[in-house]
C-alpha cells in the first residue's frame, strides 16, 4: 500500500498556525482585514482562532461586525479586524 502523505503538496504543510498568525500580522499591519478576506486572500480557515492566538502574543486587535457579500451574492455579517497596538505598545 501507497504511502498517501507522499501524494501531499508542500505548500499544504506551510499551513501551520505559526505561519498563518504571520501572514495575518503582516496583512494587519495594512489595514483592516475581514473574515472572508482571510479566507480568500491568506487562505486562512479559522480567522477567528489565528486572531485569538495573537492577542495571547500582546497584539490589541479590535472586531468589528460588518456586512459583506459572498462570491454568491449572498449578504452575511463578518468580523472585521483591526490591528491598533502591538505587544511593546501595550
């Protein structure tokens, strides 16, 4: 039998949350970033648990609920996030 994880991409294994919560950090740094933002643009699942990980670093990010429409059409309410300090500014 086939060792599936050969079959694997290498950018799948760049995934991790330590990689995630960076690229986050880095887009935060731009500006407010939304839920599906996240998603689409960083490739990141579970927004909500990499901005968690980052306010237990020291970083002050605010959420903010907006609404925002799906590549469907469809309206849904989000978290919009806000970067406003980071750990050596608290």
């Amino acid at each position: 039998m086939k060792n599936t994880n050969e079959s694997i991409p290498c950018q799948l294994s760049k995934t991790n949350a330590a990689i995630q919560c960076s690229r986050l950090l880095e887009r935060l740094k731009h500006g407010p970033i939304s839920t599906f933002q996240a998603r689409e643009q960083l490739h990141i699942a579970h927004v909500a648990c990499r901005i968690h990980d980052l306010r237990r670093k020291g970083y002050n990010i605010e959420t903010h609920t907006c609404k925002e429409s799906t590549t469907g059409g469809a309206v849904s309410r989000v978290a919009l996030y806000i970067l406003t300090a980071g750990p050596e500014e608290v």
